[in-house]
C-alpha cells in the first residue's frame, strides 16, 4: 500500500463495509439493547416515560396539549417541535419506533462521517477508523441505551450540515439547520459554533454564512428559552433556574452577567467534576487531536462548536450536564469527529493511522470503563417482579388516571394522567386513580422504606385489585390528599 505524504490520501476499500452496511448494523444491534433493556423495565420514567406520555397528549388533545408529568405544554420543556411530526407515527408504530429512530439516528452520524471524509481528502480507511472510534464513543452509547431523547435527531443533521458547508451547497446547509433547531433548544449552541467556525475560514461566501448561522442560533436560543417556553408555561424557565441560576434569574441577566464578568466562565475550573466530564469527552480522543497540535490555524476551527456547547455544559450546576452518560454531550460529536477527520489528513498517512488505531483502542478502554460503571449503577440489577408488574398494569383501564414509580411509568404512560409516585403526598389523588407499587425494587430515586410506607397507606385508604410477591395495585376509592 502505498503511504500518503502530506494528507494526500490513498484509495483503499475500508475494510470491506460499506457504510450502509455498518449504520445497519449498528442500528439493529444497538435497538435490540435498548428493547431489552426496556422490556426488562430498565427504562425510566424520565425520560422516556415523559415523551410517550407527552406524543400521547400530543396525539389527541392538538400541538399544545400538556404534559401529566409537568401540567405544562409538552413544547414548554425543549421546544422541541420535532415531537408534532413524530406523534402520530409514535401512535401507529410505538415505543420500538422511539429506540429504532434514534438508534438509526447516530448510526447515521457514521455514513455521514465518511462523507465529510471523502470532501476532505481522507482515505477510506482513515474515515472508516475515525467513525468507528465515533461509533465506539461512551457518550454516544451511553445516550443512545438511555432512554429516548428527540436530542439524538439532531447529530446527524448537524454533520449534514457541515457537509453543505464544506460543499458550498447553501440552499441544502440552510434546510438542514433549521431542521436541526427543531429538535431541541440547546441545539443552536451547536449551531452557533458552527457558524463560528465559517467565520474563522477564509473565503468570502462561508463567512457571510457563518454570520448569518451565529445570528439565525443566537435569536433562536434567545427566543425559545426567555420568551416562547415562558410564554407556553405561563412562568419563567424552570430549567434555566435548575441549570444556570447563579448568573441571574432570566437567561438575559445570565447573558448579561457573563458579558460583565468575562472571568466567570473559567468558574468551573476550579471544581473536580468539569474535568472529569472532559477527560471522558476527550480522553478516547487525544490520540488523534494531538496529531494536528502543530496546524492550529487550519485544522481547530472546526472544534469551535465542540468547545461552546462543553463550556456551556461545564456552567452549569445541573449534574447531568457533566455526566458523559447523559444525553448533553451529543451537540459537541459532530464538531469533534471533524476536527479528527481534518487532523487526520494533514498528517503522513502511516503516522495517523498508527494513531488512530490507538485512539480506537482507548475508546475500548473508556467504552468498558463506561459499561463496569453502568453495571454498577443503572444497570446493577432489574426487578425480580417483572410477571407480576405485566399482570398488574396489564389490569389498569386505557381511560384512568394512573400512579407509579419511575421504572414502571413507561409501561403505563399512553394516557392522559400518568403520575410518577415521587408526587405522591403532594398531589390529590381523584377517585378512579390506580396506584401500582412494587415494594422489593427501587431505582435508587425512591427508597424502598418510603414505598413500603406508601403500600400501608394505601391498603388502609384504597382497594387493592392485585397484590402478589410485593407488587400492589390499588385503585383510590376515596379522594385523596
């Protein structure tokens, strides 16, 4: 074979796949874990239990319909309006759609890798060892095997939306954005590093492009998260408060103290947390970045959107933004496999593939980290119960209210009342509500003495329907506070 100078890069088939092939391979593999863990009621109410119920609501009561988890407008969470479009597809196909969709969804990220790739100049094999390393990446499988999130829609769109870019084809980058602002607020982050990233170019025409994508993400973060989701709720952001409180009590105060006190946004760098969310981001990858540590200029624009949507991340105070095993990271993927790919092709070609090879690897390493992690936590045990929960809410009526834990709301979520247990004691209980409880298993959220003290309440004050091997279904008879 003969070795590339310089980036040039030599035709080679990648190791036999065709690109196709392996976003099928990846999207049946990668569904059938996520049915498993589903059908095993590993799944939780947050979150997937909250979109079912949400395109559910969504399905029969119009676009605005609200949301049983929150009382809110299901579109006053994200504005993700990608949720009208996938509710009566949601209603005809279900759950299996949910996690076939957004399995296919990052598995797709893959072929477009390889077309970003062959608009570089990349060999085949270097696109090819480049997505499977993306393919590999915790953060990646750890979002897809958590639930379903309307977020994952948004990573292959913005890789099409690079490879517009990098065509000049205008028209196409356009519709691809728009499209992926629709899927969840915090995209246009990712939308607006990108259109950093045109501006740092050199040619004209990317440049007034990249003002325009800053402009067009700026007014629709801006828009969505201080006036359309106050205005559908009736009240300020719940999240902005969980998330960014800190910097002011409107996410304009927070633009506005940030502004004022420029040094704030290095605040996270004296916490332990930041830096071991980063060296999970970029730990599987170091291995190919520091092969470009010498080419600045030209090849670390195309991380600009990587480095806004981690920076915003690692502000706030919500843990999950810094978990690797959350859904939060997705944004940063598409602007950091392509700054691999152009690092990648500035190099000899025998020097870079030895890297990459390493830096698949690495990935191994932190994908098994990932995986003792997960056994250790989420996925450290499933309810010994199951034929008991599928007796239980197989007797619940499609038309009443229903009450559960966490890991049993996705089962019992397609109707217009589904009300996570944790609310209980808060909440006035109509009479006609079901109560499902299984007293031996908890997720961590709940504890089981608080079930247990649930269960005896609710034998004194409602009438159990069906009690075996301490799962209780109780139907409230009498209103309760």
């Amino acid at each position: 074979m003969r070795k590339a100078e310089g980036g040039t890069a030599p035709r080679v088939v990648a190791l036999g796949f065709a690109p196709w092939l392996v976003v099928v391979a990846y999207t049946v593999v990668l569904t059938g874990l996520c049915l498993f863990r589903f059908q095993h009621w590993f799944a939780t109410g947050w979150d997937l239990g909250f979109y079912q119920q949400g395109l559910w609501a969504i399905w029969h009561h119009g676009l605005w319909a609200r949301s049983s988890f929150t009382g809110e407008p299901v579109l006053a969470d994200t504005a993700s309006f990608v949720l009208w479009p996938l509710a009566p597809l949601y209603h005809y196909l279900g759950t299996d759609f949910l996690l076939l969709l957004q399995a296919f969804s990052l598995g797709l990220g893959y072929w477009w890798i390889q077309q970003i790739g062959n608009d570089l100049g990349v060999s085949r094999v270097m696109a090819t060892l480049v997505g499977i390393v993306y393919l590999l990446f915790p953060a990646l499988l750890a979002a897809n095997l958590f639930d379903f999130h309307p977020d994952v829609l948004a990573v292959p769109l913005l890789l099409a939306a690079i490879h517009y870019a990098m065509k000049e084809k205008w028209v196409a980058y356009a519709i691809v954005v728009v499209l992926a602002l629709a899927m969840k607020d915090m995209v246009a982050v990712a939308v607006i590093g990108l259109g950093l990233t045109l501006i740092l170019g050199r040619d004209r025409g990317p440049r007034v492009w990249g003002l325009v994508t800053v402009a067009v993400g700026v007014g629709w973060l801006f828009g969505t998260i201080a006036y359309l989701i106050p205005l559908l709720s009736g009240h300020a952001m719940n999240q902005w408060s969980a998330y960014y409180g800190q910097y002011g009590s409107t996410p304009i105060q927070g633009a506005e103290t940030i502004l004022s006190h420029p040094w704030l946004i290095f605040g996270w760098a004296v916490e332990k947390r930041p830096w071991e969310y980063l060296v999970w981001i970029f730990g599987p990858m170091l291995g190919i970045l520091g092969l470009g540590r010498r080419s600045f200029d030209r090849d670390w624009r195309w991380i600009a959107g990587a480095l806004l949507v981690l920076e915003i991340n690692c502000l706030s105070r919500f843990a999950a933004q810094t978990s690797p095993f959350d859904q939060y990271s997705l944004f940063a993927l598409p602007s950091l496999f392509v700054t691999a790919l152009v690092v990648v092709k500035s190099v000899p070609w025998d020097w870079a593939a030895w890297r990459t090879r390493g830096a698949l690897g690495v990935s191994l390493l932190f994908l098994l980290a990932m995986a003792w992690h997960l056994h250790d936590t989420t996925w450290r045990g499933w309810p010994s119960n199951r034929p008991e929960l599928v007796q239980a809410t197989a007797m619940i009526p499609r038309t009443v209210p229903v009450v559960a834990q966490n890991f049993v709301l996705p089962h019992v979520s397609n109707r217009a009342q589904a009300i996570d247990a944790n609310t209980l004691g808060s909440k006035t209980l109509v009479i006609g509500t079901y109560v499902v409880l299984d007293s031996e298993f908890s997720t961590g959220n709940t504890p089981k003495a608080l079930v247990r003290s649930w269960t005896t309440l609710l034998s004194q004050k409602a009438r159990l329907v069906y009690g075996k091997d301490d799962v209780y279904l109780f139907k409230i008879v009498h209103s309760l506070p």
